[in-house]
C-alpha cells in the first residue's frame, strides 16, 4: 500500500484520538459500579447494633445463627459473635471472672456455686463497625475497610493475611480464617441488611436484646430507645467510634 | 589548576584533546534507559492490576462491597415465613413466644422458604430447644420463665404439656 505522509499522518492522528476517547469512555463504564442492590443506595444507611444486656439469656442462639448464616469454621477461636458470661463480685468489681466456652456455642454450663454477692450477666460481642476503625488503618493493602454505609468489610481477595488488623482491633473481634489464611469478621452479615432483612443474629435471638438499627433511617425506633435508656460503647476511650450501643452495660465489662 | 591535578600532563603544556564533561555517557545514557523502562512496566502493570475504581470510596476496591452483598441468606427471615404460615403465626398472638422468629427455634430454612428443596424441614426437638432457653441458670432474668429440669414435671417431650407456638400449659 502506497501512502504519503499526509495522509499517514492524518490516520495515525485519528487512531491515537479515537484509542484515547475509548479508554476515557471504558473508564466511565467501569466506573459505574451498580450498588449492591437494585433498590439499596449506600449512602442511604448507617449500621449499627443495639444490644441490651438486661434481656440477653445467653443461649447461644446468636452464635449458632452466626456460623450457620456465614459459614464460619466450628472450631474454636473463629467467631464473628461469641456471647460472655461475667460474674463479678460486689467486693471486687476490677476484677470479673469472665468464660465463654466454645464462645457460647454450645451455651453456658452451669456455674457450681457462685456465691452470694456475685453477679452474674451475658454480653454478646461482634464487630462494633467503628466509624474511625483502628483496623482499617493498619491495613497495608486496602483490603479493609469502612463502606459508605458504615459496614467494616473484608475485600478477601487483596487480603494478605498479615494478622495486623487481628492485633489492632481492641475488641478482638477479627480471627484468620483457617481455610483460606485471610482475616475474617463480621460483616453485619451485609448480604441480608442490603436485602432488607435483619442479622442472623437477630433474626435468632429469643429475647430480643439484639436488634440491628439503621442510624441514617429518622424512623428507626433505634433513636428513641438511645433517647430513654444508658447506653453505652466498649472503650470509649479509644474513640473507635463503636456503632455497637449496650444498654445495661456494667463497668466491669471490658 | 586542571594540569597541576592531573600528574600525567605537565603544566602549561596545551590540551590538545577536545574538552569533553561526559566521556563515556553511554553508560548514563543506558542506565537511564533501563531506569525508564522499568518505570514504564511498573506503569503498565500497575493500570493493569489496579482496578479503575480503586479509591472511588476510599482505599478499596469498591467491588468488595458488592463481593459482601452477593450471598444467598440461608435463613429467610420471619416475614417470608409467615407468607405461607400465617396460621402459626395467628395461633401463637398474644403469647409469650409471640415475637420470636421462627427460625430461632426452626433453624435455617431459606432453601425451604424459597422453594428450592423438596426436602420437608426437622421437627425441632423439644428436649433440645426448649431447653436451650428455659433451663434456669444464673445470669437470667428473674422475669424470664426458667425450670429446673430435674425437678420439673415430666422426662417426656416438653409438647406433652405445653404449646410450642403460645406456651402455657395445654
């Protein structure tokens, strides 16, 4: 093929133009990540949890409906909720006995004797999807982290299993997952609330003392329920910005 | 001052050779070359394992949120169950287990809901599941109903005496 300059020229300049205006295009397109629900807007919400420590039985029906929902492995140690049992005593409130066999999986055993004044009450714990979450910080991939509705995720395939955010999170709340090495955790199982279903937790707890809440949402009966109780966050001194509310919360519980 | 450096040229002999900064700048030339190549493959690379939306919320991949969301629940939650079973769910109004979900005590049963088994869902066991709550134990509520298995009436399913859907005896 016989070309001049002109008009090779002329055809490279339109190749070069036309390569870039597509690459600007494709960006856009695979910019336009739908949400992850047809009808759900991220920033729509803001989750959190209530949990009311006065109605919680300690039946371990969290924690069963926990593992069941999100295939957490059954050994020890692997919990996205685990519920424990304090027993303080009333002459020595700094120092709690405090045992979660199995995290409660299977329940709580009966205590022999625990004395006259000592009380004795259930905590149910999970990640409390702090606004300002030490573990997402310390994240050396960007595989961690804090979705626009509030939900601290774990994107699995970027994770690298390194265990910083296992040590960094102050509620132990994160564990490495057996099968595939990476960190695993509660995700306030998003793949129900993005439907418009509650927790599993929730969804299997008896008593009620668990109840997912939508902060963003003015109808959420969760603003009068802050209104009229205590409520209170675990370690408010390490301004995590915990969006897990206890009502009933002792000062023994760590 | 070049010549009382250099020993090998006696000072003020003229230098003939032309004065030339970078002798063997072909040696910088290559290895700037080398360097620019690497960074370009770095470049490439990186547009290649970088998703386009990386950073779009913050440092993640936004996918990872849709990643979290595409998962089936396995427990289809108390309204899909009352769908179908509206008559447990009028038989047990105005009892005590009234606002429980149905599958805090049924277990997981969204195939089942969602009709994607043929299999008929387990009969919980009164034995087992009554008891996970009701057995008394310190820690509970004074309000909340307890029994002391041992001393308590019979050895026989709990449905003997009471109704699972309303409780109080039968």
């Amino acid at each position: 093929m016989i070309e001049d300059r002109r008009s090779f020229l002329r055809d490279t300049g339109r190749f070069l133009l036309l390569t870039g205006a597509a690459s600007i295009a494709w960006e856009h397109v695979l910019a336009g990540t739908p949400d992850a629900s047809p009808n759900y807007a991220l920033t729509d919400h803001w989750w959190g949890m209530v949990i009311d420590i006065d109605t919680c039985i300690g039946c371990g029906n969290c924690v069963r409906a926990c593992k069941a929902e999100n295939d957490v492995p059954l050994e020890e140690g692997a919990f996205r909720t685990w519920v424990e049992r304090y027993q303080v005593d009333t002459n020595d409130l700094d120092h709690p006995r405090v045992d979660s066999p199995n995290g409660g999986y299977d329940g709580f055993p009966e205590l022999r004797s625990t004395g006259e004044n000592v009380k004795v009450f259930f905590v149910p714990k999970l990640c409390n999807h702090c606004a300002h979450s030490p573990c997402v910080q310390v994240c050396p991939v960007g595989a961690t982290f804090e979705s626009p509705d509030g939900v601290v995720l774990v994107d699995k395939s970027y994770c690298i299993g390194c265990r910083y955010c296992v040590q960094a999170c102050p509620y132990g709340c994160r564990f490495i997952d057996p099968r595939t090495m990476t960190a695993d955790k509660c995700t306030l199982c998003y793949h129900r609330i993005t439907k418009g279903l509650t927790t599993a937790c929730c969804e299997a707890c008896p008593t009620g003392a668990r109840q997912l809440v939508d902060l963003k949402n003015p109808k959420d009966p969760v603003h009068e329920f802050i209104r009229t109780h205590a409520v209170h966050v675990l370690k408010p001194q390490m301004a995590t910005g915990a969006k897990v509310y206890y009502n009933g919360l002792d000062g023994a519980v760590r | 001052m070049d010549g009382e450096r250099d020993g090998s040229r006696p000072s003020g002999e003229p230098d003939e050779r032309p004065r030339v900064h970078f002798r063997d700048y072909e040696h910088v030339l290559r290895m700037a070359g080398l360097f620019a190549f690497a960074i370009v493959l770095f470049l490439v690379w990186r547009a290649w394992a970088v998703p386009p939306d990386f950073g779009r919320y913050g440092h993640f991949r936004p996918g990872a949120i849709t990643d979290a969301a595409d998962r089936t629940p396995k427990y289809a939650g108390h309204e899909l169950c009352i769908e179908c079973h509206s008559d447990v769910e009028q038989a047990r109004q105005g009892g005590g287990h009234a606002k429980i979900g149905c599958e805090a005590c049924h277990g997981p049963l969204g195939r089942h809901a969602r009709a994607e088994t043929d299999q008929a869902p387990v009969r919980p066991s009164t034995r087992g599941v009554c008891v996970t709550c009701h057995t008394a134990g310190e820690g509970k509520p004074k309000s909340f109903p307890q029994v002391v298995l041992r001393e308590h009436a019979s050895a026989g399913p709990c449905t003997e005496c009471h109704q699972a859907h309303k409780p109080g005896l039968t």
